[in-house]
C-alpha cells in the first residue's frame, strides 16, 4: 500500500459524527455503527510516526482519533465486527489472528520503519503479544486505558504512569451508558403494554397505573439506578444488585399504591416475586458495558442466576395473570 493511498482523517468531528454517537448512546443503529478496518493517517505522519491500534466501531475510532489534535501517527484498525476493543477482546475479534493479518494486508512495514505497535491496554486480553511479535516483526506495547492520555504516553517515552493504568469508571462514565440499557427495553416495552392493553378487554380485574407503575419501576431499577449505584449495591453479582435496587422499588411502589391490602396480598406478592426479578435480568446486561467483570465471571454468573431469575419471574408472572384475569374489582 502506497502512503498516497491510506486515507487520512481529521481530529476535529463534525456535526455528522457528534449526531450519529448521540443516535448511538440512545441505541439507534447500533450494530452498524462502524468504520472499514485498515490504515489511516492523523496528521502528517512519516515512517517515523508512531501506529494506534484500535477498533473499527466508530464510536471508539472517533473517540481516539478527537484526543490526537496536532498530533501525528498511524491508526490501524482491525475487524473487531463493530464492537468496541473492550468486547470484542473478550469474543476473540480484536485478536492475535485480526492483528496478524491486517499489519500484512496494510504492507505496514513499507509505510514505517519502527517496529513498533501500541494496543489499547482494555484490548490486551485478546491478543497474545510474543505471537502477534513472532509473526509480525513488530513490538507489542500497550498504552494507557484512557485516549486522553495517548499524547502524554508517547511524549513519555511510551511510559504510562499509574494513573493511566488506572480503570475508574467512575459515575459519569456509567451515566453516559444508561440510554443504550433503557432505550432498548422501553422498545420491548411496547408490545408488553400492547397485551396489558387486550388483557384488560376481558379481564375482571384490569391492569391499574399502580400496574404500571410497577412495571417502569422494574426496568428502570434495572436499566438505570443499578449502573448508577453499582459500586455502592451491596453483593458482588450483577443479578443480586439488580434484584434488590428492584425489590426496594417494586416495595415502594406496592405501599404507594396500597398493595398487601385485603384482596391484593397475593398479586402483590406475584409482583414482589417477578418485578425484582425482571430488575435483576435487565441489570446483568450491563456486565457487558463495565470493567467490573470478566467474560469467565460473566458466564459463571449466568450460569447461577438465570434459573433463578426465569424460576422467580415465571411463578410471578403467572400468580399475577391469573390475579387479574380470575380475580375480583379493581384494586
């Protein structure tokens, strides 16, 4: 490949790239949100220039490339299939293999003459760094866990500091995630008020804003408030801190709306059983967006708690339809 050949990139994004991350943090378009994998030029690089490596979602490619203003250098992109370098580490796309064949398919060693790559450091579980150098040619450092810092790596001798090893995630960085937990259920949402909705055109004790009320309360426990709180729930396990911002708020909400009153008991306690456990499913979503977890913790997690999780939800689910289609006036 001819250096006249690499597309070059700026470090400044435009209106398009801030409206298209927005669409993203909301879930829209999602899964197509990506940039073609190869080589590009920030600057005006030569053979000197240091080489990123990154992924090819765009969100992470535009988040790398806006902290590298008057700055210089290559950015190799793998084929991580639009997955941010975190994940797709963890699936096995941002790989040994993926780094081998695009350092050859790019001819990088024609554009430079260094030997001499930088990882994101969230990426280094998925690449085996002596075999991408054996089979290369090039060495393997990784840098700091934050683009902020890249600049501040390099001019330090590729040195990173102990606190740009340092993984925070602190509570504005769980914040910004929350959209892309809640847009998705509140679409799933719909078709679930769709049947409350022809459920109450027959049933003899018909769905009540309390109903309601209980439901959102569930989805936002689990979307929202657990993300939010995670470091202070008590537990270690993403499906007990979900469960209990969800039995707190599913509590609330049934005292609020005089549930546990003569002829409500045993719906409330059918709510009491499924909305905590519809908290906890949404909230181990989140495992996949957060630094807390491994994919070994995350599976062995599932293992555990979705069969208690579909075990609760199910006999609250059931305890509830057969309370308002068979029961009796309106709560």
């Amino acid at each position: 490949m001819s250096k006249n050949n690499i597309p070059k990139v700026s470090a400044t994004l435009s209106l398009k790239d801030i409206a298209g991350a927005l669409k993203v943090r909301l879930g829209i378009g999602r899964m197509n949100y990506m940039v073609e994998p190869g080589l590009y030029a920030i600057g005006n690089p030569d053979g000197s220039s240091p080489v990123l490596v990154s992924a090819n979602y765009k969100l992470t490619f535009d988040i790398l490339r806006k902290n590298l203003t008057d700055f210089s250098c290559w950015l190799l992109i793998l084929d991580t299939k639009g997955v941010n370098v975190w994940c797709a580490a963890g699936k096995g796309t941002f790989g040994t293999d993926e780094l081998v064949n695009r350092v050859e398919i790019t001819c990088l060693s024609d554009i430079v003459y260094h030997k001499r790559l930088i990882l994101p450091q969230l990426g280094s579980v998925g690449v085996n760094a002596h075999e991408a150098a054996r089979l290369t040619g090039f060495s393997i450092t990784y840098g700091p866990i934050r683009a902020k810092d890249i600049k501040a790596y390099i001019a330090n001798s590729y040195t990173a500091t102990k606190e740009m090893r340092l993984v925070e995630f602190n509570f504005m960085e769980r914040l910004v995630l929350t959209p892309m937990e809640l847009v998705p259920v509140l679409k799933a949402s719909f078709p679930i008020m769709g049947i409350i909705f022809l459920t109450n055109q027959f049933a003899k004790r018909p769905f009540v804003k309390g109903d309601i009320a209980a439901y959102f309360g569930a989805v936002f426990s689990g979307a929202f408030i657990t993300p939010l709180l995670l470091p202070y729930i008590p537990g270690r396990a993403f499906a007990w801190k979900g469960w209990l911002t969800g039995l707190f708020t599913t509590f609330a909400i049934l005292c609020k709306s005089k549930g546990f009153t003569k002829g409500s008991r045993l719906m409330s306690f059918g709510q009491i059983l499924f909305f905590p456990a519809l908290s906890s499913f949404i909230a181990m979503n989140f495992t996949g967006s957060t630094t807390y977890t491994s994919p070994s913790g995350v599976k062995e997690e599932m293992k555990r708690a979705l069969p208690i999780i579909f075990s609760f939800g199910a006999l609250g689910a059931i305890i509830i339809l057969c309370s308002h289609i068979f029961g009796k006036g309106r709560r």
